[in-house]
C-alpha cells in the first residue's frame, strides 16, 4: 500500500445483520471518480428509493478528499448544489493543503463504490472504516459510522465531565451548547469540540475532526454481534472531516493546532493567582477581600467582580450605590498601583430597559429580531430581566461592541479592567421554550433580584482611601438608575433593509422545521430552544439560522496578524470581546475567559469550567476535563473553579483544591452567591496550603510560561496525561487523576476526601521527589504515597529534563520577575537532561525582543545556550545538580536532597558553561 495515496481497490467485506431502522436508507453510488496529484473528487448519488427518515434524502452528493499535509486528510462529503449549511470560513478558516509536501502521505484512503463508503488508512492499520453502512445525509439529519477495534482508547469529544477515555459501550455524546449548571456528568455542556483521539497503544495515535456546528449526538457502542462502532448523528451541516495521522499523542495535538489554529499567548501575570466570588455586597466588601488576601501574605494577583457590580445586572453599568464609578475607579488605581489587576464580568444578553446600551443598540439594529412583519425584537430571560441578543452575524455588531467597551472599560473615566470574563454566551436564556412572555418570567423569577441593602464603609481598610473608611461618606449617589419596570421596546425600529430572502451559498436549506427537528438529540435541556435563543432566528448579513450557528454564539474566530493589525470579519462574542479589549490596549494579550467555546477558541481566549460544585468528585472531574481543554482542544488556558463553585466548601477541600489549582494554568477561586465565603485567608490549613502551593508555582512560573510559549507555536500541549508522555504503557491509558505539568513534572493530587494517602502510578523511569529531591526508580507500578497533610501535593521531577526556577517566590508576578535564577537539573540514567527557559516583556503580542535559551547537562558539564535576546536584568544565581547518591565533598554538597548545589553568577546575555 505504500506509495499509492489513494487507493480505488474496491473493498471485500461481509455484509453485517441489521444495525438499526436506517438499514432501509439506500446509501449513495460513487462515479465520476477523478484523481488529481493530492484531490480525489466524486458524485455520490442516492443508490435507491429515499428513505426521507428525518426529513428528506438530498439525491446529490460530491466527495472531495484532499491529502492536505504528509499528516492530514481531508475527507467532505456535501450537497452538489452547495445549499446546505457549512461552518462560515470567518468563523472557523479552513486549513488549505500545504504546497510542498512530499508526495507520500501517512494517511491512505480507499472507498467503495456502491454503495459508497470508505476506509482512512495508517499503512496497515485501518483507522476509520464505513463499510457495510450507508451514508445518511438527509435534509435534517446526517449519519455515519465507523469501527473500531475492540475496547479502544478513545478520548476527547467535548464539552463533558465524562471519564477522560470514554466509555467504549452505550456511550452517547451530546454535543450542544447549554448553561449546564453544577457541569452534571452524561451531559452536554457549555462547549462544542467534536474531535478525538484513538491511541492504539504501540499501533499509533490519530485524531478525527468532525467539522460541524450543528447539533449532535456521538455515539460509541457495540452491535448486538459485538463490533465496536462510533457513530454520528447530526442535526446537519455537512459531513467535513479532518483525519490527523500522528502516529503520537502529542503529535495529533500538534496536528490539530494545524486546522483549527494555535493557541493564544498569554501575559505572564495571567498565571498568578485570581480571587473572584458572587455575591460580594459592594466595593468596600471587595477592597475589604483585597486586603485581607495581604494581610494573610497570600500572593493576590488578580481581583475579580461578577455580576454585583451592575445596576440591576445590565451589561455596562455600574450599581451607583455599591458600586460608584469614582470607588471603582479608586479600586483599580489602588490595585494597579501594587501591581495586582482587576476583571468583571460582561454578558451577552443586554437588558431591554432604560438604558445606554440597549438603546445605542437598538439604535443601530444589532439585536436578534424575529424575521416577521413587525420586525419584533427577540427576547429572552436572563439576570437583568427582559434581554436581548447582541447579533454576531451583524457587520455593525463589532463597532457597537467595540463602542460599548470603549465608553464603559474606558482608562480615563470608567472602569479600567486588566482582563474580561464573559458568561451566560451559550446563550443562556432562563425563560423555557416556548418563552411567550418573557416579561411575565422575569417578573415571576425575581430578575433582576433585590439588590443587597447599601452601606458606608463598615470597617477600616488600611491603605484604602479615605472615602474605604467608616464615617467618610455618604453612600453613593441615591437609585437615578434604578431599573425601570414596563416600557421596554419590542418593536425595531426599521434600522436597516428588509432581509432579502436569496441565500447565498452553504448559508442553510429553505423548508427545515428549525424548532423541532424530526431527529431529536439527547439535549440535557429538552428540545433545541429550550433555555436558549429560539432556534428559527434568522442572523443578519447571509441570514444564517440559530439552528445551525448555535453552538458557535459563544466562541471565536481566529485573528489574523496582518502587518500589524488584527483583522477580523464575523465575529461571535469572544472574538468580538477580544477584539474590543485589544483596541482598548493594542499590542497587550487580552485575557478573555469565556463559558462558551467552539473548537478553535482557544486561538482567542481561555475557559473555565463553569459552574461546578465544592464537592469532591468536582474536585476530581476537574483534572480529566481541564487535560481535555488543554491537551486535546488546544484552550490551554483553562482550570476549574477552586474551592468550588455552587455549594459550601469545607476547610479540608479547598486545602486540597488550593493545591491541585496550583497546577491549573488558570488559578482562580470562585464562589456562588449565598455559600459560605472560601477566600484563601479564611481558614489556618487553607491559608498555609495557599502559601505554600503559590510559592511553588510561582517558582516554576517561568517554566510554565515557557511551556505554555511553545504550545503557542507548535501546539505541543503544556498540561499532558500520563500517556502522552507514556503512550506505549497501557497501565496510562486510563489514568486521569495524575498528569503532566509540561514534559518534565509529574502531579499526583491526594483525590478522596479524609485521605492521607495517594496511589500513583509511576512509569518505569526516574523521578525525584520535588520536596525530598531523593530519586524514585519508578517500576510501571503503583506506589502508595503516605503521610500527606492537607498542605501537601505529590510532586515529582522527571529524570532527563532541566527546570529554570526563581530563587524565591514573591508578592506579585510583577515582583517576581525580579527575582534570579536557579536552574535544577534532574539526569537521566545515563547521567544527562534538557531544559529551556523563553523570556519576553510578558505581555506584547509582538514582542520586540525574546530570550529563547536552552539547557543542556551532560558528563558534569552544565551548557546554557540559545538567543539571547530579552535582557531579563536578572542572573542565574544558583545550580542544582540532583541524584548525587555518592558522597561528594564539594561545597554544596547535601547528602540528604542527593544534591549538590553551586552558587553562580551568570548574566541571561550569552552563552555560558557551568562544571558541576
Ligand atoms: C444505555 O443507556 C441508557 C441511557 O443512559 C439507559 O437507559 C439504558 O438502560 C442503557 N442500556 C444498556 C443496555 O445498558
Ligand atoms: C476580612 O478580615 C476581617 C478580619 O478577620 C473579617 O472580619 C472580615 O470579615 C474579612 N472580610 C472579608 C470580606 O473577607
Ligand atoms: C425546558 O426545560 C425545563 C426544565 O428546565 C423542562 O421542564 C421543560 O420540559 C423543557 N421544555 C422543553 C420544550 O424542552
Ligand atoms: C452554607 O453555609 C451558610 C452559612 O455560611 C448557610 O446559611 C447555608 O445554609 C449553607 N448551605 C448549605 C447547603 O449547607
Ligand atoms: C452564577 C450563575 O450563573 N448561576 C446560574 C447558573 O445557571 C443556572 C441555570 O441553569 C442558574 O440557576 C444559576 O443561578
């Protein structure tokens, strides 16, 4: 098979018995068959009488297969008449095929022609494989299945809090974009990201994108005869896959960055540590928390606010009362002045009230109408009350996002944010389906709820200005924008022209029930309108339908870096947010924390994983869902809420979780509103864990930042399983409660709560015990750790890999970049290791200049080269040399850590040596 791209050999194969009531739908006949250097292209047409299961069979079908890279195959499948729904290339941009690739690829494909189905092939191994089912491809439903080998090691499919290797029987994956509060398990999430990873152990790794935004459910099970299958099944779209070799884990992942984007850089002060809740009272209760977290001599590096600081929860206004603008503008100040940041939350929805907002956007028509006589506004239900819907689809949308981010988040008069967190983008829409009185629900449900009652200052706040202090002011300015009740507008204005009803290409077939599909998904939330927009809203501009651009409402759309300007055209809300932070601040990475993703997202902002529970198999879930955000997803900027979210904590697990989010690349408690509050300060265990786990992080963040840089560049994931680093060791397969924080450390939390104990695996390898130093041999067993405080994690170096450290942690990541060096080496067997350090200003998405150094120990001889670019005004002041077993009688000698320790003093401007 080698050397034959594509091979046209018609395939033998046993017809199986009856998998299901689609047996009877005919399948297509291929013909017209044309090969073109890398392009192979076809017609597929129906093979027999239409089944028209769910909705009508389209007759006419084009295949289009591309071997676009040595390590990628493109397989589509779509209407001959183009009219079907695709993915808008603003949203999601199609890799093109590489020019120069070497004629050979990795992947082979073969079909059959009738009925047409195919095979992607790896030399021998067959990784995906439709034979003896017919292809569905129906007005309102797509099918397609394919087997698997036996028990296979499948992973990804988001977003989920599944195990991190999915089940493999009577498994079903839902993938639809919902607020899916307390993130339940078996359920869709908030996020669309239909690709996997099949790991066949020593037969290799490749990856399956599914490119398609409608509404899904994946199924992975065995026939009654007990041949393992996935299968899709798809409210539309098109059947668009991308087919990523490998033959690694790590290299899918590379592969994957490849077609939906790279993930973004981030500022090197987004990695320390973020304090948020909901429910604080008002800014003297936040400044009050922003103190504390000093007093305490708990590092605070970023201070958050929810939804309390607005006026009656509206998009971009502020609680004149609990929240003035001159007080928060003073927050900031004191904030910035010590080198900590501030975030808010922004939604969607916009309150359709007496407000600036509303009526600017009204004004300009960017909100979701219904496409009837009166042009009526589309309204749901959400925190403020009566909302309505920013359009992402509208050209004028942008500027209008952008304007309201310019006047509310301005650094002159308003409140001068570091970073954005956007919620509630699936989007969420509290009134149900059929939601005829939105009024009427928001009344009956309390929204916008009371707001808690105003106060003076309650309590001195040392450093805070003097209207912080008890008996300064008066409260704020009394309720002038209060939200009014009633004479909201439901009528649009006829701002622009009457959407023209000829569709342009792959915008979305005419005569679909948008509402109730006859192929139902298994959405969590009942029927696709449900507690979201209704899906027959028609977008402006090609007048995409909600039904099939769901999914996308919340997410991105990769920016182009074109001579120096950011160049978008769609934008959905995260793009649009990122967007409008980047004119407020060019050239500074903007931190956008979103709910809502859809594959590709994480080229534009981060995730966190929504609202969870302080409870310990949340806790646990944590892991396997932030390795798939980070790992295979590529939104490495992603963890859970610490401490947990919805519920009370206790003292013993926001110990715990205070540990463990010390390796989330995105550190940060948060609470609901009405739970017991779990700031850091409040508990002895929580501070001391809090501490200690910091200083660790904050010693390795330069590491993390390095790792982090070349996952920005490569896609080579920071926060790794077991068995990406291990992927011929089948005891890591199933392994989701250990991982990698980049290549070199390995963590092993404590996971039961009352435990003192933890059982790690450790891969036959060396390791050494970052608090002892001592070497491990690690058998591909497992070892009991014991005697684990609270205050402890399990932290293990990897043999063979160098870790630039900072001699000391530090208040802030600010200060910390003063601090020096200490570079740690942990050998190998044989005596050698790697490492390397990427230093830049922090911050510039072009920096100027970069330090991209490398470390390399071999026979006593520490080599230290690479660009030296970024003067860093810090030296290497120590080096550390582990697993010295034999007594050494230099200096640095500790015969306890087997270590040997040198003092140095090495400028970051060129190449240099040390003997150790
Ligand atoms: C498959 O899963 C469904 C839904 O979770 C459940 O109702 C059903 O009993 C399961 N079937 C089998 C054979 O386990
Ligand atoms: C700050 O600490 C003081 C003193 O321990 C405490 O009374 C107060 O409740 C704390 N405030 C917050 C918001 O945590
Ligand atoms: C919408 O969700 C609610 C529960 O939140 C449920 O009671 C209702 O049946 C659902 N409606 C539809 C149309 O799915
Ligand atoms: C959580 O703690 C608060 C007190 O801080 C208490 O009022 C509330 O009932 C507790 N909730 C639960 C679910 O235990
Ligand atoms: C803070 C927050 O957004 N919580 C909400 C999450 O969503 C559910 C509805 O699904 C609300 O009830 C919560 O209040």
């Amino acid at each position: 098979m080698k050397g034959t791209l594509f091979l046209l050999t018609p395939l033998v194969g046993a017809v199986l018995g009856s998998t299901s009531q689609l047996d009877s739908c005919p399948g297509y006949k291929a013909s017209n068959v044309k090969q073109l250097g890398q392009r192979l292209t076809a017609d597929l047409d129906l093979a027999g009488d239409a089944c028209n299961i769910y909705g009508t069979d389209l007759p006419n079908l084009k295949l289009l297969v591309e071997a676009q890279t040595e390590t990628r195959l493109h397989v589509m499948i779509y209407d001959a008449n183009e009219e079907v729904y695709q993915v808008p290339d603003s949203v999601l941009p199609r890799p093109q095929s590489a020019k120069d690739h070497k004629k050979e690829s990795a992947l082979s494909f073969d079909f059959e022609e009738n009925p047409f189905s195919f095979r992607v092939l790896r030399e021998e191994e067959v990784l995906f494989d439709t034979s003896d089912t017919n292809i569905i491809f129906q007005s309102q439903y797509l099918n397609l299945r394919t087997w698997l080998p036996d028990d296979p090691n499948l992973y990804g499919l988001g977003e989920h809090t599944d195990s991190l290797r999915l089940p493999t029987t009577n498994y079903s994956r839902t993938i639809w974009n919902r607020d899916a509060y307390s993130v339940p398990s078996d359920s869709n999430l908030y996020g669309t990201h239909p690709i996997y990873i099949d790991h066949r152990g020593e037969k290799g790794t490749h990856g399956v994108f599914f490119l398609n935004s409608n509404g899904m459910d994946i199924k992975i099970d065995k026939t009654a005869d007990g041949k393992q299958y996935l299968e899709y099944n798809t409210l539309g779209g098109v059947l668009d896959f991308y087919f990523m070799a490998g033959p690694t884990p790590k290299e899918v992942s590379e592969q994957y960055s490849e077609v939906v984007g790279l993930p973004a850089m981030q500022s090197y002060w987004t990695f320390g540590y973020h304090n948020c809740r909901y429910g604080y009272q008002d800014v003297f209760d936040v400044a009050e928390v922003v103190y504390n977290y000093s007093r305490a001599g708990i590092p605070l590096e970023t201070m958050w606010t929810d939804i309390d600081y607005m006026s009656g929860r509206r998009v971009f206004t502020l609680d004149d009362e609990r929240f003035p603008i001159d007080k928060m503008r003073e927050l900031v100040s004191y904030l910035h002045k010590h080198d900590q940041h501030y975030i808010v939350m922004v939604d969607p929805a916009v309150s359709n009230s007496d407000n600036g907002a509303f009526k600017r956007g009204h004004d300009q028509g960017i909100f979701l109408h219904r496409d009837n006589e009166q042009n009526e506004l589309y309204q749901g239900a959400v925190w403020p009350g009566l909302t309505v819907y920013p359009d992402w689809f509208n050209k004028d949308t942008e500027r209008y996002w952008n304007s309201e981010f310019k006047r509310f988040f301005s650094p002159k008069d308003g409140v001068d944010i570091d970073g954005l967190w956007i919620d509630m983008n699936e989007a969420a829409n509290f009134c149900p389906y059929p939601c005829k009185n939105p009024a009427e629900y928001a009344e009956q449900n309390d929204l916008p709820p009371a707001p808690p009652p105003v106060r003076s200052p309650p309590r001195h706040i040392p450093g805070f200005p003097a209207d912080f202090q008890p008996g300064s002011s008066s409260p704020g300015p009394s309720s002038s924008h209060r939200v009014k009740g009633g004479g909201t507008a439901t009528v649009s204005r006829s701002v622009g022209e009457k959407r023209s009803h000829v569709k342009a290409k792959k915008v979305g077939l005419s005569g679909r029930d948008l509402i109730n599909p006859p192929y139902q998904i298994a959405n969590a939330a009942g029927s696709i309108s449900n507690k979201t927009i209704d899906t027959d809203i028609i977008h402006a501009g090609e007048g995409y339908a909600e039904y099939d651009t769901h999914n996308l409402y919340g997410t991105s759309k990769p920016l182009v870096f074109i001579i120096g300007t950011y160049l978008t055209s769609t934008l959905v809300m995260s793009s649009a947010s990122r967007e409008a932070m980047l004119k407020r601040r060019p050239n500074v990475r903007p931190l956008v924390i979103t709910r809502s993703t859809f594959a590709g997202a994480g080229s534009q902002v981060g995730h966190w994983l929504g609202d969870n529970f302080s409870q310990w198999d949340k806790y646990r879930v944590s892991i396997p869902q932030m390795l798939a955000f980070a790992s295979i997803f590529q939104v490495p900027m992603v963890g859970s809420d610490v401490c947990g979210f919805a519920g009370n904590t206790t003292e013993e697990l926001c110990a715990r979780w205070a540990m463990l989010g010390g390796f989330y690349p995105f550190y940060r408690n948060h609470n609901e509103f009405g739970t017991m509050p779990q700031e850091f300060y409040l508990w002895p265990t929580v501070t001391e864990a809090a501490k200690k786990i910091i200083d660790i992080r904050y010693r390795l963040l330069d590491y993390l930042y390095t790792s982090f840089y070349r996952q920005t560049l490569t896609g080579s994931p920071f926060l790794q399983p077991l068995f990406y680093v291990y992927p011929e060791d089948s005891n890591t397969f199933g392994n989701e409660l250990q991982f990698f924080y980049g290549d070199s450390i390995l963590v092993s939390p404590v996971s039961e709560e009352g435990a003192t104990a933890v059982d790690a695996y450790f891969p036959k390898d060396l390791f050494y015990d970052w608090s002892t130093g001592v070497a491990v041999q690690g058998e591909g067993s497992v070892k009991t750790i014991t005697d684990l405080a609270i205050t402890d994690i399990p932290i293990h170096i990897r043999g063979g890999n160098i870790i630039p450290l900072r001699t000391a942690s530090a208040k802030t990541t600010t200060d910390l970049r003063k601090r020096g060096f200490e570079i740690l080496i942990a050998p190998d067997t044989d005596g050698s290791a790697e490492g390397e350090l990427y230093i830049d200003d922090g911050e510039s998405i072009q920096p100027d200049t970069a330090a991209d150094i490398q470390f390399k120990y071999r026979d006593g001889k520490l080599r230290i080269l690479g660009r030296f670019g970024y003067r860093p005004n810090v030296i290497i002041e120590v080096v550390t040399l582990l697993g010295q077993k034999n007594k050494r009688r230099d200096v640095g000698y500790d015969a306890q850590r087997q270590s040997v320790t040198k003092k140095v003093q090495i400028e970051l401007t060129g190449p240099a040596e040390v003997i150790l």
